[in-house]
C-alpha cells in the first residue's frame, strides 16, 4: 500500500521512479501478550492513510463480532487474519505488511507474544532493521518483554522503540513512564543496544502515533511514525567485507557460466580480483549481470549474477571472497542458539546445520551455558528446551566460511534441522572467538604449580551441567540373567536422551584392572571392590555408573554401597530363573562350572545370595530388553536422578 501523493494523478512515471528510490525499512513489533502489537500497527495504517476502504468496512464488521473493544473499530482485525487469531484475541504466526510514506517505504513484520510462539518471532526479527518493543503501562517489563528483548539483541537490531503502550488506562502518567523506563533500562545495560528510544503512546488512541499528543505535554520526543521515518540505518550494512554465497551455477548454454546469488556484504565491480573458498581459487569478475542486464557495481541485498574470467572451480555452498579480507574457514565454532522446538536440545546428537547455501551434517556438542532470561545470567544447563537460549559448540562434518554474527548477519547465522522430521528446531548466531595460539613457548604460567587460584568444580555445578545426579546402579544377578546386555540397553538410552553415563562390567574388568584375579570368594570381593572404587571416581565427575557385576555375596555388595555412598547407590536385581541362564549361556560358562574346570562358579557350585532390600527387581525371563530399561529409567525419574 502507498501512501497518497498527487504525482499519482498527474505524472504516475514520476511517481514511480520516486518510489524505487526510496529507502526500505523492515521492522518487527514485539512484547507480551496482550501488549498492544497488532493493535498498534493496525491503528498505524489507518492513522498513515495505508488502508483500502473495504478494508475499513470488513474491519468495521468483524469488530462486532471478534473485536476487544465493545463494538468499536478494532485496528488488531487489521493484523489477526487467521481465525484462531481472532477468536483468541493474540497473535499466532508472523504477519507482515508493507505501506509507504512520502519518505520510506516499509515492511511491518507483526510477531507473537505468546511464549508458546517466540521461535516466530525469531523468524521475524531475523531480517529487521528497527524493533518496537511494547510494553503494558499497566504490567510493566514482562518476562516476554526481556526474552524478545534479548533475542532482538542476539540478533543484532540497531534500533530499538520501546513504547510504552496503553497510557490512557494509567491517566497519560509521567511517573508511571519513567519508572518503566527505568526498570527496562536497568535491564538492557547488560545488552548490547546502539540506539534505545522510548515513546509513550496509546494505539488504540492514536496518541503518539502520527501526531503528538495533546493529552502527554510532558513528552517532548518524536512521534513514532517520525521517528520510523527518520531513523538513520544508512550504516547498518557491511559494505566493507565482501561476501558473495553461490546458490546456483547457471548455465544456460556453452558459452555462458555464471555463478548466482545474493550479495551477503561488500561491493564488488567488473575487473576486481575474487577468490573462492574453500579452494582458494582466485580469479576476476569478468561482469555482473541481472534480469534488467550488466551492472558496474553490486552491493547488498542486490541478487545477481557474476561472471568471472577463468574457469575456475566454484559451485552452490562456495564462497566469493577478496583475497585480502577473508572469512573464517573451519568445522566448529561458538554460537548463541535459540532452540525452536517441543523436544529438548540434546547435546551430540547429529542435527543438519544449514548455513548460507550449505546444509551439512552436525552437532551441538557442547553446551557451555544457559541464559537466564531475567536476569541475563549464565547458568549450568544440560539441554535448552523450548525458547531456550543458550552458548554452543558447534561441530560440522565438513569446514565452511563464517563470520562473527555481529559482524556478518548472512554469513553469521545459521539453522539447525532435525533429520528425521525435517523440522527447523534451532537458530543460531555465530560468536566472535579470538584465534587460539598453536605455539605457546613463550608464554607465562598463568597460575602457580601448586595450582593455587583454580576454582575445583563442584558437584552442584556437574549436577546442573548434565541434568542428573551422579548415581551407580549395581546390576546382580546370575550369569545370563541379562546383566551386560540391559546394561549397554540402558546406556543407549540415557545416552541418547543427553545424559552423562557409563557401563563398568565386571567381566570387562578382568581382561585389564583385575587380570590377576581368579574367581574365589576373596578375589570376587576384590573384583567388585575395584569396580566401586572405579564407580566413585566415575560419580565424582558427575556421570552415572553401570555396574554389571554377578556378586553373589550381599555383605560385600554392602561393603560397595559403603565405597561408592549408599544415598548413591542403587541396586537392580535380575531374576531369570537357572535353567533359563543356561539357555542364554553362548560360551558354555555353565557346562565348564558343572564339570569343574570353572570354581566356585554361582548357581552351581557356589551359593548366589539374593540382595535383601533390591531397589528394583527384573524377572528377565518375562520383560523384554525395552521392557526392563523403561522400568530403570522410571527407577532414576522415581528417585529424582535424572
């Protein structure tokens, strides 16, 4: 929609060369619910004369039905197009509108408020120049409020309005604008905002809007629609570093190749030396062309065409680049990550990462910290869940060129997706890490030899960092029972959920730490004494132990409960009954016990004492493998442990 001008009538040429030269400004509305968003922007249109008449009518009669404001007309119906949208009264998916003045022209993106649907707003703020964060006169700043806030900064928006909405419910009070704009900007002193505005206004109204308000006397800054149009983002754009992603290689005929896409940051020209990553490969432009024909200079957001004078080898996910100022190169990198999705982030699973124009195999496979949203905190975490934010390592399966996310917001920002529901789960924003040193011969010693200054970390700090608590859970039983089986079971389980674990089996311990054992009542007592000693070291680091020992004797599984805590200390017994055992038996451990060749063997030739008071007990001859892991896993959820 454009706004009204008299070149329209009289020379419509004119006014459409004027219009193309106008400078474009995207921007975002965001907050809380119920904060005024749609609202806001619908009354903006009618107030800038951007609506249609029938528009206005449709408006005018759905308001008797849907609208907040007791049959008046209502500017959100111009925003809420979907029908859940209006029946519950929020914002659901992102709406954009697009509207000029005889300045700008504009790109509304509308976003939602609702926690449940910060992952669109993400989307939404992801191309924005200038963000409007509302804040309720009434409320104040919401936890909504500072998570859009945060994630407008992690985005790297310039510009921020905070408008202060809904003035005429608390009487267009002074004292109640500078107490919310202190409390927000207390808030954002932790974040990084280069230009912070703050405009008390009702939407609803109109004050504030386009016209100042007769009603605020007080206030002596710009109205919103002034300040929309005069707000500088000249310098927003990175034209120095030039970035040119490859979407497509173009090859219409033999005697054309060129290579496609849209330009990321920088300028570049016919004739000017480009190198492409990760070959390294330098070559010229030899021309840019577009749809309209051959252009002298291409700079962002133009999409073009460049040609160049070598065959050299460049295809889609490739990078052009000036050989003096290239990007980083390499398979891993820090990233702030907004997770998008109902399932939790789990730390080492392989995700797709789509950056630019290459979608690669990888993982998340370390988070560093979480970010507390009030208070802008890192804290331990061991996953993000929905509308989490948090710091990552990331891992790739192959290098590719980046850039710090502050620096480049193109080739700083990438996706993660899901592999198996094609679902886009994660947002990320690549962070500026300093190059590590190889060589460090000449370094200090930061810290003496005694270590004194390091800060041991604590068992809280693990217990939060993984998500459980260290825990080892003794697996007895006779053999074939299923004691190393359900064991490696479980371990893929808890393994696959995020969690921190590890399988210590008595037979595996044998073959190395206690090779010089033989099976005697003393050496099996040793056996599983060096298996506890081994289980503590594992909990101290955090993790949760496996033991998949026989132990037949219950005063020296009391003595392991002793070594590793007893508050820690879990025992599993699996009950399949003897004959059973000896049908599972595949190297014939019964058949050498019952001829003597094997000792003191269990179930045979040497008394297996049933544990007196088990945590759990497994018939395994009824349950399934699947079967017995749920009922461990309800054990540790049971206890808190995970």
């Amino acid at each position: 929609m454009s706004h009204q001008s008299d070149l329209i009538a009289t020379d419509i040429n004119a006014y459409l060369a004027q219009h193309e030269r106008k400078e474009l400004l995207r921007f975002i509305t965001c907050g809380s619910v119920d904060d005024g968003k749609s609202t806001l922007i619908g009354k903006l249109l009618i107030e800038a004369k951007a609506t249609y008449e029938d528009q206005l009518a449709a408006i005018e009669r759905d308001s008797v039905v849907h609208g907040t404001v007791s049959g008046e007309l209502d500017p959100a119906l111009l925003m809420d197009g979907l029908k859940e949208e209006r029946e519950q009264g929020i914002t659901i998916d992102v709406a954009y509108r697009y509207f000029s003045t005889a300045k700008r022209k504009f790109i509304i993106a509308d976003t939602p408020g609702h926690e449940q649907y910060t992952r669109n707003m993400a989307t939404g703020a992801s191309t924005a120049d200038l963000a409007i964060i509302l804040i309720d006169a009434r409320h104040g700043v919401m936890t909504q409020t500072k998570r859009h806030s945060f994630i407008t900064s992690l985005l790297g928006i310039k510009h921020i309005v905070v408008a202060i909405n809904k003035m005429d419910l608390v009487d267009y009070s002074q004292e109640v604008f500078e107490q919310i704009k202190s409390d927000y900007v207390e808030f954002a002193a932790k974040m990084a905002a280069d230009d912070v505005h703050f405009i008390p206004l009702s939407a609803l109204m109109g004050d504030n809007l386009v016209a100042p308000s007769e009603k605020m006397p007080w206030y002596e800054g710009s109205t919103l629609m002034h300040l929309l149009e005069n707000v500088y983002i000249g310098s927003d754009r990175n034209l120095q570093d030039f970035r040119f992603p490859v979407q497509l290689v173009n090859r219409p005929h033999l005697d054309f190749r060129g290579f496609c896409g849209t330009v990321a940051s920088g300028a570049i020209r016919p004739g000017e030396e480009v190198m492409s990553l990760p070959s390294k490969k330098t070559s010229r432009v030899k021309s840019i062309v577009t749809m309209d024909g051959e252009i002298e200079e291409a700079c962002p957001p133009l999409s073009v065409t460049i040609t160049l004078e070598d065959e050299i080898d460049v295809s889609r996910g490739n990078m052009l680049v000036r050989p003096g100022n290239q990007p980083l190169v390499d398979d891993r990198f820090d990233a702030m990550v907004v997770w998008m999705d109902d399932d939790p982030m789990v730390p080492g699973k392989e995700y797709l990462v789509k950056h630019t124009a290459i979608t690669t195999p990888g993982t998340i496979s370390t988070l560093r910290y979480q970010i507390d949203v009030n208070t802008l905190h890192r804290q331990d975490a061991p996953t993000l869940r929905l509308n989490e934010i948090g710091r990552c390592e990331v891992r790739l399966n192959r290098p590719i060129a980046f850039d710090p996310y502050p620096k480049n917001r193109t080739t700083g920002a990438f996706i993660v997706i899901d592999r198996i529901t094609n679902r886009t789960v994660a947002a990320g924003m690549i962070i500026d890490r300093q190059e590590k040193k190889v060589a460090h011969w000449d370094d200090e010693p930061s810290l003496s030899p005694t270590g004194e200054g390091i800060q041991s970390v604590t068992s809280k700090q693990r217990e939060a960092r993984f998500g459980q608590k260290p825990t080892t859970l003794l697996l007895t039983g006779l053999t074939g029972a299923g004691k190393t089986t359900i064991a490696y079971a479980l371990e893929r389980r808890l393994f696959d959920e995020g969690r921190a674990c590890v399988v210590l089996d008595g037979q595996n311990l044998r073959s190395g730490v206690s090779k010089d054992l033989g099976f005697t009542a003393e050496e099996r007592s040793e056996n599983l004494r060096r298996g506890s000693e081994i289980a503590s070291l594992m909990n101290s680091a955090g993790l949760i132990c496996i033991c998949a020992f026989t132990a037949p004797n219950e005063d020296v599984r009391q003595k392991a409960a002793e070594v590793v805590g007893a508050e820690q200390f879990l025992v599993v017994h699996l009950t399949a009954p003897i004959e059973v055992c000896r049908q599972r038996d595949d190297g014939g451990l019964y058949e050498k016990a019952d001829s003597g060749e094997i000792a003191n063997f269990p179930g045979v030739s040497y008394e297996f004492e049933a544990p007196a008071n088990p945590d759990l007990v497994l018939p395994t001859d009824q349950l399934e493998v699947t079967e017995s892991v749920d009922q461990i896993i309800a054990l540790l959820k049971d206890r808190k442990i995970i």
